[in-house]
C-alpha cells in the first residue's frame, strides 16, 4: 500500500514539473501586456513619453489629430502577443466600447485602453483632436453626421490647391499629374491612385521630394505593381507622409547587370517619411545573377522614418544569384532615426548559404550602421533566413538585424521583438 501510493505521489510529483515547466516555456518572451500602436482614422497616435513599455514610468498617454469627422475607428489596435485589449469611454472603465470601428463624436475625444495578458495589466490614454479647419461644405456637417473615418482632408472637387496650417498644397487629382510634374514645394493626393498600368515607365522612380516639399498622400491608397521604388530620392528638406501602399509585387523575369535595390518607398531617404503603411506582399522569384536589396521603406535611410507600420509578408523562394540578397523591412543600411515604427510582417528568406557576399534577413535594418537610433520600434513578425545571427545580442532582440557595422550594436533599450 505505501508502494502505491508513493508511486502516486512521484507520479503527482511528476506531472506538476511537467505542467510547470510547458507554463513557463509557453510564457516566456510572451508576457508583455504592451499596447503596442494605435491608428485612429489611418492617423498614427504618438507617445507622450515612448519609452513607457519599456520603464512603465511615466505618462501612457497617446495622442493623435484626424481631420474633421463625426465618426472614429481603430485603423488599427495592435497589442503584444496572448494580450487583448478593451477601450472605455470613461477613465473608471466602467463603458465599454462596443464597436470601435465606428464611434460618434462632436470635436475632441479621450479614450481608455486597458491591455491584459494573464496577470499583467497596462492601462493608456488616447487623446483625440478633431480638426476643425478645411471643413467640408456646411451642408455636409450640418447634421453632425460626417463620416470621415478615412482620415482624408477635405479637398474641393476642382481645387487647384489647398491651404493646411497656412502652407499652400498643390493638389494631385489625377496619376498624369503625379507623373509629369517634379515635386518642387507641398503636394496633396485628392484621391486614391493606380500606378500599375504605367509602371514599366517607372514614372516616379525617377522624381525626388525636394526644395522643403511636403507629398501628402492624404491617407489614400496608393496601388502598386512595379519593381521600382515610389521615389528615387527624399531630400533632406523633404516629406513623404499619411501614405498606405497596397499592392503586390512577384519578380519571375527580370534580369539584372548588377545588385538590383528594390525598395518599395524610397530607395534613398534623407528627409522624412512619416504616418507610412505598407499592407503588400513581395516575392521574389527570379533567377538572376545578381542578388537583390529588398526593403519596404528605404533601401538606405539617412533621415527619419516615424509613425510607420508594415503588414505585408517579404518572401525569396528562388534564385541562382552569386550574391545573396539583403532583406529588411524599414532599411536595408540604417544610418539615421527609426521611431515609434511597427513590423507585422513575414520576413523569409529561403536562398542557399552559399552566396559570395551578403544573404540574409531582419525585421528593422539588414544592416545598422554607426549612429544610427532607435525609438519604440517593436517586431511581431516571424523572421527566417539561412544565415546564423550573431550571439553577442540577446535572443529577445534577435532578427531585429543582420549585421552591425563593426560589430557594435546600437541602443536596443526600447526595441521589442516579441518573436523568438
């Protein structure tokens, strides 16, 4: 009897361990109870103080400005991994919001977000300012019930320009206009654009934003389908923002006398791109010589990209290239400022390893170069690739790049990958 029941017991024992340790193994690296990014009406809410997920001290406040509206929806609520998050009207919680993809307003609105993951719990505020200049027609909002969830400003049909925070818009009606003027001084979008059907004449890749110009996609939709970058060059004085690029790149044919830089934004940035969404999928099938330097926002970055989200997945599944290729989601060479920017997506890399140069992945930049910062920039995204990942970084922080320059890595205090 005493046997049997002290084989029990260790089987008791036994099974407690194991219990334990699957808990303890399914929770680590996933026990963030973080709110990672807010966009309200395609407007990427920033941090009062960024470094709040990663100190929890200080304020966790979130504040955003959309164009006027009387309706608001949650473009985008992302929160760490095993972690949901509830919104309040009220700062007792005591209002749920039921539906945040359409939530009336009449001017500014505060919110409450409580984010929960097992035992932890994080709350914020998000601060809404509805703007009340370059308002629609009165007819239109006479009843209070403009819908403007999009987050577009309002643009009379045959405007030539339009005037925001006293600086003069030239606006962009029409792809002919986009393609045949240089971008000297501010531009706005007054409508969502297809560029598919003339993009073998790679008709931006070959413009600048320059001269202290501002292009304003005016959070229209841009449609894509072409192996150039948007723009060739962001100057310093120059500002790509409020842009969502949707389209689908697979490159099968296209052959190339030397590295291709196929950066889907910029190739090179030396100005701005702010409020950026990237929702695409790339895919690399060619066979080529020459490996490829793939990245969705720029391929070398010297300015700053901030408020940025990507979604899309970035795949290479073929290719008999010498060279391997460079893939990154923000840069493939980050020498400037990467701030409050988010990675969703799949970064796969499937070449051999046995390429001459360069072959691998990352998430935030191939390569991080000296000086380069890093401000409230997470990763949920699965990231593959051949190529092993230097030890000298921790595990947490792995795949956020592939190589440093000289080996140093650069301030990884409020960086978060949540993938292992």
């Amino acid at each position: 009897m005493k046997k049997k029941l002290l084989v029990v017991i260790m089987i008791v024992i036994l099974a407690l361990t194991i219990i334990s340790a699957f808990v303890g193994c399914q929770a680590e690296g996933d026990d963030y109870a973080d709110l990672v990014a807010v966009r309200i009406n395609n407007r990427m809410a920033e941090w009062e103080n960024i470094d709040y997920n990663f100190t929890h001290e200080g304020s966790s406040k979130l504040s955003v400005q959309v164009p006027y509206t009387n309706y608001l929806q949650f473009s985008d609520l992302i929160v760490s991994p095993n972690a949901h998050a509830t919104v309040y009207e009220d700062e007792k919680q005591t209002k749920i919001v039921e539906d945040v993809n359409k939530i009336y307003v009449d001017g500014d609105k505060t919110l409450y977000v409580k984010v929960e993951n097992k035992d932890k719990i994080n709350e914020y505020v998000l601060d809404i300012a509805v703007r009340q200049d370059n308002l629609p027609p009165e007819k239109d909002i006479a009843t209070k019930q403009y819908d403007n969830r999009e987050g577009h400003v309002y643009i009379p049909q045959d405007a030539e320009t339009v005037t925001i925070d006293g600086e003069v818009y030239y606006v962009i009606h029409t792809i002919e206009q986009l393609i045949n003027r240089q971008i000297i001084g501010n531009h706005i979008l007054a409508k969502s654009i297809t560029l598919s059907d003339v993009s073998n004449q790679r008709p931006l890749g070959v413009l600048n934003i320059r001269q202290l110009g501002v292009f304003d996609a005016n959070c229209y939709h841009l449609y894509f389908n072409a192996t150039y970058p948007f723009f060739e060059t962001i100057q310093q004085t120059g500002v790509l923002k409020n842009a969502i690029f949707e389209f689908y790149i697979e490159d099968t044919a296209l052959e190339y006398s030397s590295v291709a830089t196929l950066s889907v934004v910029a190739k090179n940035n030396y100005g701005i791109i702010e409020n950026v969404t990237t929702d695409l999928d790339l895919v690399d099938k060619a066979e080529h010589k020459y490996g490829h330097q793939w990245s969705f926002f720029a391929s070398v970055n010297k300015g700053e990209i901030k408020n940025c989200i990507n979604t899309g997945d970035m795949t290479t599944i073929n290719s008999n290239a010498k060279i391997g290729n460079k893939m990154s989601v923000f840069a493939t060479e980050n020498y400037g400022i990467i701030d409050n920017c988010v990675n969703t997506g799949k970064v796969e890399n499937k070449l051999h390893d046995t390429m001459k140069e360069g072959n691998g992945a990352s998430t935030v930049a191939y390569m991080s170069m000296t000086g380069a910062s890093y401000r409230g920039v997470y990763n949920l995204g699965e990231c593959t690739t051949i190529k092993r990942y230097s030890d000298s970084i921790d595990k947490k922080l792995n795949k956020l790049f592939m190589k440093t320059q000289d080996g140093q890595y650069p301030d990884t205090s409020t960086m978060r990958n949540y993938m292992k």
